[in-house]
C-alpha cells in the first residue's frame, strides 16, 4: 500500500514543540510560532495567514518560507508550495530542509526524477537525514529499484531505531522481493513502536495473506479499519482473504464499501477477485 508524504516532518525538525501564544503577535518570531501551532492543529488557512505576516516582517527568512511550503502542499497547491521552496533555496542554498519539502511535493505531483534529485541534496547536505533517507528509498521501491531502496531504508533505522515509518517502508520492500517473514518483522516492528499505524496493519495483512494466513490477514484488515474508518484499501483486502476463505457474501460487502470510498478501487477488486474465483474453480474440477 502507498501512501503520501506528509511534509509535518519539516515543522517539527524545524522548530520542535512549539506552543500556541494567547496574546497577539507582535514580531515575525510570533507570527511564525502560531502558524506552526495552527498547522499542527489543521488549521492550514490560518497558518498560512501567520506565515504571509511573517514573511512581510521579515522577507529573508528561509525557513519562514519553507514552512510556508509545506502548509501551501498539505492544502494541495503544489506549485504555490514548490514555490516558496525554490525562494528559500534561493536564500539559502545550504537550507536542506526546503530541498526535501520541495522533494515531496515533486513527487506528489507526479515528478519522482526531481524529488530523487532534492533527496539527493538534503542527503549531501545533512547526511544523517532520516526523513530524507526514508522517502527517497520508498520512492525508490515504487520505481523497482528495491536493493537501493533497501539501503536507504536500512540507513534510516540505523540513524534513528525508533522511526516506525522506516520500517513500514522497509516491510514494503521486503514483501516486494519476497522476504514475508522479514516484511511481517518489521511491520510487528513498525506496530510496537506506533500501535495505531493503519498502513502497518494493512501492509502486514497482505503480507499474512501471501502465505496463506487468511485469518490473519483479515485480523489485520479489520483493524486497520478500526483504525481508519475510510481505508477503503483494507476493506478491499479484507474483502479478498474472506472471498479466499469462502466467505462470498461478506466479502461482496467489504468490495461494495471500498468502492464507495474509493471509486478507483474498482479495477483491482474486479482483477483480484476474478482471479482467486478461478483458482477455486480449478480446485473444484474433478
């Protein structure tokens, strides 16, 4: 399963925790300190309006800019966030953390050659980089090149073991080249160090499936769902271990709802489907 990058991880290398102020603000610091402290909250029009303040205080701050960026990208306007970043880098060159806000904002418009590029930056330029490490190596598991991938995953857990989202990825990579009980590893890994992660469930789900651990799997599904309502991928899941197992009726009802939350799932529900109902056919042929 993939998913997008969330650029959260530049506001908090950036600045930490940083509380809301209940006065108003007075400086650039100020302006910055709330629009941080809105975007943590969601409060993504709002952040931006601090950053915008911010920015007419103090129109050479680089970071100002980049954090700009990332909330401009988690709104979906990606050229005004590529923007702001290129301004930052034009402030300064050295600012790792606006390359790798432009890197994944590159890449969720559909550019993976230039966010590989920015990556490629943000690592020269802080080397221990986990974020950077860990989003260059799912990028590269998503274009085949899984032995890089799995190197810059496993120099992402080196640098920081406790980074869960590496090794979700690096679950991701291992399945991909056919190591389940390496990937259900470190999805139990990526679980443990972060109880709610969805996606480690799903992931692991699929992964429990390919052995033939229908049960399992759909442990796994359901839980994910409890944990993302609207994951309308663990539902088709869900829906295909149970359809393996059987279960057609339940299954037609998990398939039903993940179209509902996702139209484009349609396809592969219809392929997947279509090809364990012939499996079972073939085992029923005398």
């Amino acid at each position: 399963m993939r998913r997008f990058f969330s650029l959260m991880a530049i506001v908090l290398v950036l600045t930490g925790v940083i509380l809301a102020q209940e006065k108003e603000p007075q400086t650039a610091t100020d302006y910055v300190n709330r629009g941080v402290a809105r975007q943590k909250k969601g409060d993504l029009d709002g952040a931006i309006a601090d950053f915008n303040q911010a920015i007419v205080l103090n129109p050479g701050d680089a970071a100002t800019y980049t954090r700009r960026g990332a909330a401009k990208a988690d709104k979906r306007d990606f050229d005004g966030a590529v923007a702001d970043f290129n301004t930052a880098i034009t402030l300064n060159p050295n600012y790792y953390q606006a390359y790798y806000g432009r890197g994944v904002t590159r890449n969720r418009k559909g550019d993976p050659d230039g966010a590989l590029a920015d990556f490629n930056i943000a690592i020269t330029l802080n080397p221990k980089y986990v974020e950077a490490y860990n989003v260059r190596g799912s990028i590269k598991s998503q274009r085949g090149n899984l032995d890089s991938a799995l190197e810059d995953l496993n120099k992402a857990i080196a640098l920081n073991p406790d980074f869960y989202q590496a090794y979700t990825d690096r679950g991701i990579v291992r399945n991909s080249k056919g190591d389940f009980d390496g990937a259900i590893e470190d999805y139990d890994k990526a679980i443990a160090l972060n109880p709610n992660a969805a996606y480690a469930y799903n992931n692991r789900g699929n992964t429990k499936g390919k052995k033939g651990d229908n049960d399992g799997a759909i442990a796994d599904f359901t839980k994910a769902i409890s944990l993302l309502p609207n994951f309308g991928a663990a539902y088709a899941n869900r829906g295909l271990a149970k359809l393996d197992k059987g279960m057609d009726r339940e299954a037609e009802q998990d398939f039903q709802r993940a179209i509902e939350l996702s139209a484009r799932l349609k396809p592969f529900i219809e392929k997947e489907a279509g090809q364990i109902r012939q499996k079972r056919a073939a085992q029923q042929k005398p």
